[in-house]
C-alpha cells in the first residue's frame, strides 16, 4: 500500500468530514465610542475566537481601536506587505510603529489587521505571526478582517518550525476574526477621524454551572511535534490545578481520546490492520507515517483504552484524579523514542499509581480487553460518540487535539494553564466561583496591582480587593462588617475588636495594657505608667499617726487606668484624660489654693472609718447629748428627700441604659453571635461602648469617633 494511503484512509473521523458539525465559537465585538457609533451598531458584531493567544474567558477587553494603514493612521507608515496586514514586524516599518509610544500612557489599544493578502505575488502570512506582530507593536488584542463574509476559527500553524512555535508560545493578548463586512464598518469608523473605543466581550461565552464539567480531548501518541510537546507540557503543569479543582468537587473533569474509523471498504487492508483495533473498529494514525517500521496507529489506539480504563478503574475508586498521575508518568517514562511505549511500560505505571492497591493490573487488563476481539468496545465507542458533539445543545465536534470542552463549549485559545484556567473559572454560576480563580492570570488583586493598592487606599472599610473576570472590586475588609441599607448601599462599619479580642488577646489584658480600637483594628497599648509609684504624682501626700500605731501613708493620688481604657476601647480622644488625678483620699477634705490641693483630716483619724470615710462620734465625749435639735430634723429630712431624689434618678438611668443596651445588642446580633454574659459585661463595664462605629461611604472618615451607647443609638437609626 503506497504512503499517500494511509492519509487517506486514516484521516477519517468518525462521522467523516462531509456531515462534520463544527461550531465557530463567538463572541461580542462592540463600539464603545464614539456614542453615535456605539447607537448605530448597538448590537455588536460577531467575532470567533482564535484556537490560541488568551481571550479573556468571562472578561473583557475594553480599548482604542487602531488600523495602521496609510489611508486611516496620521502619520504614514511603510510595511512590506502593507502594514494592514500586520505581516512585517512593526520596528521595522519605515518609521517604526510603537502604540507603548503613540498616545496617553496606559492607554489600551486593538489594532485592526487584514487576513492575507493572497494575491499571487507575496504569500500571505499566518495568522499567528500576525498577532504577534501585533502583540509586539504593544497593542493588548487583534482583531483580523477576512476578505469575505465568512468565519472561521484562526487555527495555530501546525506545521513544526521554530518560528511559529516561538509565536505561539509567547503570544499572550487575545485575537478575534471578523467578516469583511465587520471590518469595513470599523474602518468607516476610524476613518470619521474620532477616537473609536471598542471592547471585546468574552463574559457570556460559557454556559455558568454550579459544578464546572470539563474534558480534556487528547491522545497517548507521543510522536506528533510541537503539538505534542505543547500537549506534554500542559498536562504536567495543569495537574495540580485540575486536582484541586476536582478535589473540592468544583469542577468534573473527564479525559477522552479522539478515535479514528476506518472506511468499511479498507476493513481487511493492511492500512487498516496496523492503525485499527478489534478488526478495524477504532484507529488512529500511525504516529511515524511508516506501516513496517516503529510503532504503529494500533499501539496508540490500545494505550489510549489503557488510559480510559484506568481512568474508569479510578473513578469507580473515587480517586479519578489518578488519571492525571498516570498520563504525566507515562509521558516521562514510556516513550516512543526510547522504545519504551507500551503495554510492559504501562502496566508498571499503573502499578506505581496503584500502590495502596485500590484495583489491580487484572481489573485493568480486563477492562482493556483482548486487541483483536470482533466486538466493539463500549468505552470506545462512547468516545465515538461523546466526539461528535450535539447539535442541539451546541457542543461541536472534536476535530483537533488537543481540544478542551468546557460546560460543552469548546476552549478556544492557548493550552496553557493560566489561560484554561481563567475559561475553567468563568464557566461557575455566580457566586459559585471558587476562590482559587483569583489565582487565575493576571490577577487584578496580587499585592502591588493597581486593584490591591486602590482597595488598601480606601478611608470607607472597603479595603479587601476582589478579583472579579471583569476586574476587581473593593469590598469590606478585615475588621469591617458590611451592612447595607434600605436604598442597597453598602457600607463598611468598623468592628470595635477591644470589646471582644481584649478578652483574648493576652498583650492587651496585662493589668498595665491597654486595646485601642483603630478603625478596621486594634493595638495593644503595653507598659502604661503608674504615675502615683514615682513621688506620688506630684500630688499631695503625708504620713500621719492615727492612734498608737506606726504612721500610716496618705496620699491624693488616684491612678486612673481604668477610665483611660475606657476611653480607649471606645474610641474616644485619651488625650485629655490624665493617667492619675489628685483626690484626697477617704476621711480627708480638700482645701485648693493656688492649684495645690493639700487634704485635711476631717476628724481625729483614729475614729474614721479609712474607707468609707465616715466619722463616727468620739466614745470618750459620752456619745449624743439626748434630744435632737430642730436643724438636725430639718437636714434630716432633707437628706432623705435628697437621697430618694437620687435613687428615682439612678433608677430612670438604669432603665434608659437598659433600653439603649438592648438596642445596641439588636444591632449586634444581626452581624455576630453574641456570649450574653461577655457582651453584657463588657457594655456594663464601659457604661456601653460602642462595638460599631458607622463608616460614612466616599473618602470620608467615621461618623464621630465618640462611643457611649447614645452615640450607638445615634447610629442604629440610620442602619
Ligand atoms: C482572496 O481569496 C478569496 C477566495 O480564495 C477570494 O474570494 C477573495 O476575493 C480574495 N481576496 C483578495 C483580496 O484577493
Ligand atoms: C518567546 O518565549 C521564549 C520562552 O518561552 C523566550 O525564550 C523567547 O525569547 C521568546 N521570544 C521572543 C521573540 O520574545
Ligand atoms: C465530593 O463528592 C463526593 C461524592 O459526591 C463526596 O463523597 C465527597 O465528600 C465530596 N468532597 C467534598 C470535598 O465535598
Ligand atoms: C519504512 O521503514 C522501513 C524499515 O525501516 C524502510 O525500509 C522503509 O523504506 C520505510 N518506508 C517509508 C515509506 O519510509
Ligand atoms: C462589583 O461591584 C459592583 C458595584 O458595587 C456590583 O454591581 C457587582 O455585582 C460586583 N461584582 C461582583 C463580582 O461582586
Ligand atoms: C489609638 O488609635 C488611634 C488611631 O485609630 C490613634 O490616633 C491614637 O493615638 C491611639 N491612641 C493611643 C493612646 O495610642
């Protein structure tokens, strides 16, 4: 059988090219600016999607549409081919193009590029080189124009030269294709002279899923150049994403292997023979293109059942993402240059992965099966199956490898793991996404990115940068509780940490530490002095004899510790409260002159009770005289009317305080759990410090710093 043969027998899909269902997948291309432009073509246009570079799955890319072509761009630019075509590297265009260069710094542009020329004269060149001239001109996407009205998927080259492959690897902005039709439109618009804005929109692309299903279309042939190696390299380093995503059940993932057929009319030929399995059932090409030599279309297609059969043998362990560590090793260890490809290979890597013995080799021949059994093979003909897509739900048919469907849309764009990464994470539901997205490309909110630092630099509480697939967005951070009111808006309040850590944070609870709250957290105030230790504060002070006994020391001076942490916990200013005051002790009064406070006893000490301060009457003067005076009655009566004064006032506080506590602790407990004995000690204790404080929206700072339940109270209105 001549060689051209077997290109044409094997190059035969399951359902053969004629009924081929293939999707272009598509997406928005839309005007931004100028407005009338953006009227006019509301609806946008359609682009399809590259198979490389790295749109922006779930995202979109928004910038200055630019077309270097002499009749569109103010200065003129030579190329050979014209620039239009973007198939001459941009430096070196007479004058040089650089967009980093041609207008507002961090500007973003999308330049406009023509597919060809195929004229006979100059060959056309691909559309990879040309992105890539693009991408090097610094523009952030491309947009190529077909010269009819019709789409395509823009394929990578797949021949094997250095060239494309370095074009390939190192392309990183997204690139669509349009129709004719689009393209002249667009260059009507920047042919008007006004700046045109478009954006390119990826955000609907996928259907959104709570779980993400995902498969991976590919095959055991290890022979197949730069695809090969691309496909090699993908997998090794997609392993551990894949793994994580499967581990926390985010995402189904399900491996499969494109299977050839052979016409019916070859079944008995060689060709079929050395390509084919189970009497020229399932094939795959011969991996060097020589039936005699090497090996031959028919040990792929075997190890390619091998690997879906471990990967049925794992997911009936439940261990599915075994397959990953099968796959990666028998990349390493069984290839086909070193002659190791194989069943004898194979088996001893599933041995490896199988070391905690969850199934066994025969379990795995077993599925496998016999290679020339006239029976078909029900694994494989469901890849038969699963390949040709659906029609009804628009899932297209498999026909490159390596080919990744998600949520049954195929991935168009690089096979790399940032790029399938960020198309992974765009295909959750919201509020669904996983948090590993945000390890996703170009996070918006890695430390030192614009979102990171806008976010920090927030006065509001909204310090906590999100990446979202459209950017990031700032929300309450660490300390901060997020409340939203009647009309939507979301604020920040402050979480007053002192009331809660104080208790737990053991550097702010020693008997001279201090929490002060700071807005979104706290510090611990250590080593607060003891003023009165050292020459009594300056205060006064005395030792005086108080009977027989030895002097006893007196002094005015009252630490005043724990008003300052009071103050503190609450937010209040601690500048003008004092660490001691000058206060005559009990059993002494105070006579002030010149700002000097000097403490007098009030009666003879010996007859004073030092702590209450009450005199009592002298028992060597013979105790009450009898009979009580008519100024003793009055004072008396005026006392207990003072003192019932007092109580009814004290009592009508109580009950105030009562009714703002529970206020307060309404509030709170529509944002924590609350310990009762721990909130209500504290509020207690504090005469009610305010556990919240209100953040204004905008740059602004609190709502008064002031805590005190009336403050709460103050605020709760508005919550
Ligand atoms: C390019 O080729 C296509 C078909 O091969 C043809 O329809 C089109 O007119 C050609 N365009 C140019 C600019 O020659
Ligand atoms: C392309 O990327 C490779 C590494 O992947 C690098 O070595 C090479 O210099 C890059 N080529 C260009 C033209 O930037
Ligand atoms: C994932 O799902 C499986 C079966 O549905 C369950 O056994 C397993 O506990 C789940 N794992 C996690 C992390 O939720
Ligand atoms: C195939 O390999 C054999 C043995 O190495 C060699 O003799 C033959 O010329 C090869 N055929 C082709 C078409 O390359
Ligand atoms: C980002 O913030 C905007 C405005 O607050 C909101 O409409 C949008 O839903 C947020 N996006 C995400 C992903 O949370
Ligand atoms: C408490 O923190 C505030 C900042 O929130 C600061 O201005 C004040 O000086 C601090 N007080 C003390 C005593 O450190």
């Amino acid at each position: 059988m001549p060689h051209s043969a077997i290109a044409l027998v094997t190059l035969l899909l399951s359902v053969g090219w004629a009924g081929a269902h293939f999707v272009i997948e598509e997406s928005a291309l839309k005007v931004v600016l100028p407005p009338e432009a953006k009227t006019k073509y509301f609806k946008g246009f359609d682009m399809a999607l590259a198979n490389f570079g790295a749109p922006r799955y779930g995202g979109a890319l928004r910038g200055r549409l630019v077309y270097i072509d002499a009749q569109h761009y103010t200065s003129q630019h030579t190329c050979s081919p014209p620039c239009g075509y973007a198939c001459q590297d941009f430096a070196s265009a007479t004058p040089p193009v650089d967009l980093r260069l041609a207008g507002d710094p961090g500007e973003t542009y999308i330049m406009l590029v023509d597919r060809g020329p195929n004229t006979t004269a100059t060959t056309a060149c691909k559309f990879a080189e040309k992105v890539w001239n693009v991408q090097s001109a610094g523009a952030r996407g491309a947009i190529v124009v077909n010269y009819e009205d019709a789409l395509t998927t823009m394929e990578a080259p797949d021949d094997d030269d250095e060239a494309s492959h370095r074009f390939l690897t190192n392309i990183t902005i997204p690139a669509a294709f349009v129709t004719r039709a689009t393209g002249e439109a667009l260059k009507g618009l920047l042919k008007g002279g006004a700046a045109v804005y478009v954006s390119m929109d990826w955000t609907d692309l996928l259907p959104k899923k709570q779980q993400v299903h995902w498969e991976f279309w590919t095959n055991s042939n290890d022979q197949c150049g730069s695809i090969c190696d691309v496909q090699k390299q993908f997998i090794k380093q997609f392993v551990p994403v894949a793994k994580e995503f499967d581990a926390h059940n985010w995402t189904v993932f399900e491996p499969h292997y494109i299977v050839w057929v052979c016409p019916s009319l070859y079944r008995s030929s060689d060709v079929c023979r050395s390509q084919c399995i189970r009497q020229s059932r399932y094939c795959s090409p011969d991996p060097d293109g020589n039936l005699t030599a090497g090996y031959s279309g028919r040990d792929v297609v075997q190890e390619n059942l091998r690997q879906l059969c471990v990967f049925k043998l794992a997911s009936d362990a439940g261990r599915a993402h075994l397959w990953w560590d099968y796959v990666t090793a028998f990349g390493e260890r069984c290839d086909m240059q070193s002659g190791s490809y194989g069943e004898q290979c194979a088996l001893k890597v599933f041995d490896s992965i199988n070391a905690d013995r969850w199934s066994s080799r025969q379990a795995l021949t077993a599925c496998v099966g016999q290679q020339d059994s006239d029976a078909p093979h029900p694994i494989m003909d469901a890849q038969l199956a699963a390949q040709k897509g659906d029609d009804a739900t628009g899932e297209g048919e498999v026909w490159i490898l390596p080919t990744i469907r998600i949520n049954g849309i195929q991935y168009r764009g690089k096979m790399a793991t940032a790029e399938v990464l960020r198309a992974i994470c765009a295909g959750f539901a919201a509020g669904n996404t996983p948090e590993a997205c945000s390890k996703a490309v170009d996070d918006p909110c890695m430390q030192g990115s614009k979102g990171y630092q806008d976010c920090t630099a927030r006065l509001d509480g909204k310090t906590q940068c999100i990446a979202t697939f459209a950017g990031y967005n700032c929300t309450c951070g660490k300390g901060y509780l997020p409340h939203v009111d009647a009309q939507g808006v979301e604020t920040c309040l402050d979480l007053n940490e002192c009331l809660s850590v104080s208790q737990l944070d053991p550097k702010c609870t020693c008997p001279r530490c201090a929490c002060n709250n700071t807005r979104g957290g706290y510090e611990c105030i250590t080593d607060i002095p003891d003023e009165c230790a050292s020459g009594y504060g300056g205060c006064w002070h005395a030792d005086l004899k108080v009977g027989a006994g030895p002097p006893v020391s007196f002094s005015a001076c009252k630490d005043n510790l724990p008003a300052y942490k009071r103050a503190l916990a609450r937010g209040l200013p601690t500048a003008d409260i004092p660490l001691h005051t000058c206060t005559c002790p009990p059993c002494f009064t105070a006579v002030e002159s010149r700002g000097v406070i000097t403490c007098t006893p009030k009666c003879d000490l010996r007859y004073c009770d030092l702590e209450a301060g009450v005199c009592h009457a002298d028992p060597s003067s013979g105790g009450s005289k009898g009979g009580v005076g008519a100024l003793s009655v009055v004072l008396i009566v005026l006392g207990v009317v003072a003192a019932l004064g007092a109580a009814g006032y004290a009592a009508y506080q109580l009950r105030i305080r009562s009714i703002m506590q529970q206020e307060v602790r309404a509030i709170l407990a529509q944002y924590m759990r609350l310990d009762d004995t721990d909130a209500d000690g504290e509020l207690a204790a504090g005469g009610g410090g305010s556990r919240l404080k209100q953040m204004t929206g905008g740059g602004g700072g609190g709502i008064g710093s002031g805590g005190g339940l009336g403050d709460v109270g103050g605020s709760s209105n508005g919550v």
